[in-house]
C-alpha cells in the first residue's frame, strides 16, 4: 500500500488504491507547487513508480550510510591518531574518506526522508539547491583524488624511487587542487551558470542535464570534459603504465631468479618494489569499481545533454545515481598496507585502509 500520510494519498482522496495510481496521474502531480519550478517538462511525460521503490532505495541508501560513516570514519580516525600513517599518500586517501563521508551525510538523510514520506522532495527549493551541490563538489572531489592517487602510483612504479618523490607538501597541494576544481564547478550552477533541479524519482536533486539551452549546456559539456573525462584519460594512462610495469618487473623477477638458480628474489629494494606492485594491483582494481560505479551516470547525462531524451526515465535516472552514490562505500578498502599490523604507540592497528610500513610510505 501507498504512504496513508504521504502526498499521494492526498491527491487520491477517498479512491480505494494499492500500489496502483488514477489513470492521467503523472510522477510531478505529487510535487508542491513551489517545488514545481526545480521540475523538467520531461518528467511530466511519466506516471509515478511503484511506490516500493521508494522505500526500497530508502533502504539501500540508508544502509550505504551507515557503511560508509563507519568505513570513512575509520579512515579519518586512524589518520588522526597514528602517527605512522600520516604519509604524503595517506593524506589523499583522507582527503577521499573526507569527501565520501560528506556526501553521505549530506545527502542520505534527506534522500531517505523523502523516500519514507511519500516519495516526492519534501524540503525547500533552496536546499534542493544546496542538496546537488553538496553532492557534485563531493563526487567531483572524489574522482580528482582518485586521479591524483593512480597519478602517484604510476610515478612510483613507472619512474622507481628515484624519480619525483611525494612529500607532504605536495600532496596536501594535490588535495587543495582536487576540492578547487570541485567547489569551483559545484557552486557555478549558484550563480547562474548550469543549474541544479529535481531528477528521476524527484527523491533528489542533481545537475540540469535535459534544458537545451546554451547555458545548461555548455556547462554540463566543460564539466562531463573536465570532471570526467579528463581525470578518466589520466587514470587510464596511469594504469596502462602500470600494468605494462607489473609484467615487466615480474618477467625480469623470473628472469634473475633462474639465472641465479634461486626461487625468488626478495631482499632489499626489490622487496620494496614488490609491495608497490602489490599496493597497485589493489588500486586498479577499485578504481575499477569507481569507473563501473561513476560512468552509467555520466552517460545518462551525456545523452541528455545531447538531446536524445527518449530513453532517460525516472528509474533509469536514479538507479545509476545509486550506483554512483554507493562508491563511498568501496573506497575506504582501497589502498592495502602491507604488514599484518602496525604500531600506532602502544597499540596495534590491523589492516584496514590505510597503507604503512615501518613509519614510511608505501
């Protein structure tokens, strides 16, 4: 049955309904009136889902919550209170824990309320506003530091530890420039340039990607360039590097072993390099994961801005958004350290997130 308190059953009055809504009933019929302007024509075109989809994303979301506010708090708590971990890596792994954790609870709480109150935005235009933002400087932020991650390990494994080494410096300059980009295009829709409304289920706000004017436009267009593609081209050319490494270094690693009658080769610096491959293989694989999670979105809303709306429906719209959204949650296992444990004082840290090795970077 439909939310009896929720603006659906409002709107049905006496009419004895299940799931099921009035014939002519659109997904906007819900929506209050001063909320209708954040509303694209689009969406008048639909008939409202199955209510159970909303209490059923509400779920989700709030379970993602809860997932992430432990896994990035974890992050953040043991950065701040262990000394070995402070790395000039592990400072953009925080800085990624930060910008998950903000977008979680931000967004979640309000998503899932109006998921559990009948399934139409419930809040003001104004925190419509201030939802997508939120949400757009903290996914943005996220693909920039991942890219900034994947750029510092191509560095390492490509380059050797005699090439440019990160320092503290450098990669809290790293971070700076990552929520820079991401701020500088999440308040522009603020003023005046792209905008933020309701979308799919209009359980949530998010960029204006179906409006064919020049404004609208032209700033999805620099942003799917800039906060997509671009940091997508370098992580891909990171990682392409990387992996030829990895079979370079492990063919060479067979190589010396057999022509020293030995079985393996792990003394000293090859030890070490051998870590850094370790720590690279487990960085490509979720950067994998954040590609299969950020990339149907993207593509949604490439084709709205290309005009081809046809196939642009409410669920089509939010399930990617999920997707997308659920990536906080992976990215607190992203880096692996390497020892079983690591002293932090007198008590010891088990492997979790952050990576360490006798005080060093790894």
């Amino acid at each position: 049955m439909a939310n009896s308190s929720g603006p659906q059953m409002a709107f049905y009055g006496s009419q004895d309904v299940s799931y099921g809504y009035p014939e002519g009933v659109s997904i906007v019929d819900f929506v209050r009136p001063e909320i209708k302007p954040y509303v694209h024509q689009h969406w008048y075109n639909f008939p409202p889902v199955n209510p159970m989809w909303h209490y059923l994303l509400g779920v989700i979301y709030l379970f993602l919550c809860i997932i992430s506010i432990i896994g990035n708090g974890m992050v953040i708590y043991l950065f701040a209170k262990c000394q070995a971990l402070r790395t000039p890596a592990n400072i953009l792994v925080v800085n990624l824990a930060l910008s998950d954790l903000i977008m979680m609870t931000t967004n979640v709480p309000f998503f899932t309320y109006n998921c559990f109150s009948g399934g139409v935005w419930m809040f003001s235009p104004t925190y419509c506003e201030i939802y997508g933002c939120l949400g757009a400087i903290t996914g943005v932020t996220s693909i920039w530091l991942l890219c900034m991650i994947s750029f510092d390990r191509y560095n390492i494994i490509c380059n050797g530890f005699n090439g440019p080494k990160m320092t503290n410096g450098k990669a809290i300059f790293l971070a700076i420039i990552s929520w820079a980009i991401s701020i500088g295009f999440g308040v522009a829709p603020l003023f005046g340039w792209g905008k933020y409304i309701l979308e799919g289920i209009l359980d949530s706000c998010s960029y204006d990607y179906l409006t064919q004017d020049f404004n609208t436009r032209s700033y999805n267009i620099v942003i799917f360039v800039v906060d997509y593609f671009l940091p997508a081209a370098i992580i891909i050319f990171s990682y392409v590097f990387i992996v030829k490494a990895i079979f370079a270094h492990e063919a060479a690693m067979r190589a010396q072993a057999k022509k020293m009658n030995v079985t393996t080769l792990r003394t000293g610096e090859a030890e070490s390099q051998r870590a850094e491959i370790r720590i690279a293989k487990t960085a490509l694989v979720n950067v994998s994961l954040w590609f299969i999670c950020w990339t149907p979105y993207a593509i949604i809303s490439l084709q709205g801005v290309m005009g081809d709306v046809s196939g642009i429906t409410p669920l089509v719209t939010t399930l990617p958004a999920l997707l997308a959204k659920s990536c906080s949650c992976y990215n607190p296992l992203r880096v692996r350290h390497q020892p079983p444990q690591v002293s932090c004082g007198h008590h010891p840290v088990h492997p979790l997130v952050l990576c360490a090795r006798d005080g060093k970077e790894e």
